[in-house]
C-alpha cells in the first residue's frame, strides 16, 4: 500500500492468511480477529496480509482512507497492500492461484465475498476457508497451528 512491490517469497518460511478485506463490509468485524493471530501467532511464524477489494462494493476508496480505518477502527499491524480485483478478467495473479483450492466442500473458483481466507503453508500447501468461517474458527486454528508446527520442526 506504500508503493512498494512484495512477493509471497518475502515470507519464505512463514505461514500467511491472505484475506481479502473490505472496511463497509458487515464482516469487518473479522479485522479484530485477524489481528488476534497476528498478535498471538506472529512470533511462531504467521503473517497475516489483507488484500483491500472493492469487487463487491463495500471498500473504501483510497488506501490512505483503508489504511487510516484499519489502524484507527482496529489496531491493524499486519501488512495491508494495495486494492487487487478477486475475480474476473482483471483478477490478481495470486487470486488466479489461490481460487484452484477447493474448500472444505470441496467447491474451488470465484471468491464468494469479502473476508475468504487463504492458509498459505510453509510448503506452499493452501487450505480455503469462505468468507462466514471467523479467523479464530476451529479448522482454521488447526490448519493454522499444524503450519506452525512445521516451521519449528525445520
């Protein structure tokens, strides 16, 4: 969101959520959460990233406005990058990539809404979760914490 450019391979060896975030969203709430496995996880490896979407119409429209609203409303710490397209012909590459992973039905493709989470594993397996599964469910705590538990095993 500063302007610079970043890859996933910045974060070799870590586990990272990607989250494609929107600020008027009724989900926002999520934020908290997200910033609750930043903060409890990050020392163990996580970094969770949100990806600012306005594919369905309820993000802000600048990314002075997302960033001010993420670290005034939430406290936000994790990286917060510029406002990609999720779906379409003009999606992010790493969209194109991620939306190949089924969810836990099964079901791969198009992001359904804001807040659709992506556990990206140090050994580069992805684990989907749509957009109502919070931050701090059950099975995404487990994907989370057996991804985890790799990096202190290398």
């Amino acid at each position: 969101m500063q302007g610079t450019t970043s890859s996933l391979a910045d974060y070799e060896g870590r586990a990272v959520l990607i989250v494609n975030v929107a600020s008027r969203c009724g989900l926002a709430p999520q934020y908290e959460k997200l910033e609750a496995l930043q903060r409890e996880y990050g020392d163990r490896g996580l970094t969770v990233i949100g990806f600012p979407s306005n594919q369905f119409l309820q993000e802000l429209s600048t990314n002075e406005a997302i960033s001010e609203y993420c670290s005034t409303t939430w406290g936000i710490t994790f990286p917060i990058v510029d406002r990609v397209r999720v779906n379409g012909r003009k999606e992010h590459p790493l969209y194109t990539e991620l939306k190949k992973t089924p969810d836990a039905s099964g079901k791969a493709g198009r992001v359904t809404w804001n807040f659709e989470k992506f556990l990206v594993t140090p050994d580069r397996e992805v684990h989907r979760f749509r957009p109502h599964t919070e931050p701090d469910a059950p099975e995404v705590i487990s994907a989370l914490e057996s991804a985890l538990d790799a990096v202190r095993e290398e």
